[in-house]
C-alpha cells in the first residue's frame, strides 16, 4: 500500500506545480494547450487517486486522464460566470 502512496504523492505534487502555472500563466491559446494544462492538473489528480486504490496500468492511466479532462472542464463551465466578471 505504500508504494501507491508514495506514487500518488509524486503525482499530487506535480498538480499543485501545474496550479500554480495556471495562476501565472495566460489562459492557453488553442484546445489542445488546454487538454495538457488540465491533464496536467485534474489528471493528476486523479491518476493520483486510482494510483491509492492500487490502479496503475496502462488502462487506469488512461481512465484518469480522460476523467480528469472532464472535471477539468467541468469545472472551468462552473466557474465560468465568475472568471468573466
């Protein structure tokens, strides 16, 4: 169990590096440069969760990338409202 741990804190750790790019960075330019960035953040994310509950193969790395590009952009339609003020 602890080598998941210590493999989803790796993947913790570079999603708050790609939040805080985000902060600092304009918004991206094309669609494709926004995939990476939420790839980078909330497919971390949660990669990182299925790498706790001991999913690491090829097909839950895929599982966690496309399921973080929908909460990813999930969230960005949430915050949507907010951001244009």
């Amino acid at each position: 169990m602890l080598r998941h741990v210590s493999g989803a804190r790796a993947r913790l750790e570079a999603d708050i590096d790609a939040r805080e790019r985000e902060l600092e960075e304009p918004p991206p330019p094309t669609l494709a440069a926004l995939e990476q960035r939420l790839e980078a953040s909330s497919g971390e994310i949660t990669r990182a969760a299925l790498t706790v509950l001991g999913s690491t193969g090829v097909a839950a790395r895929e599982v966690g990338r496309r399921a973080g590009l929908v909460v990813g952009f999930a969230e960005l339609l949430r915050t949507l409202d907010v951001d244009l003020r």
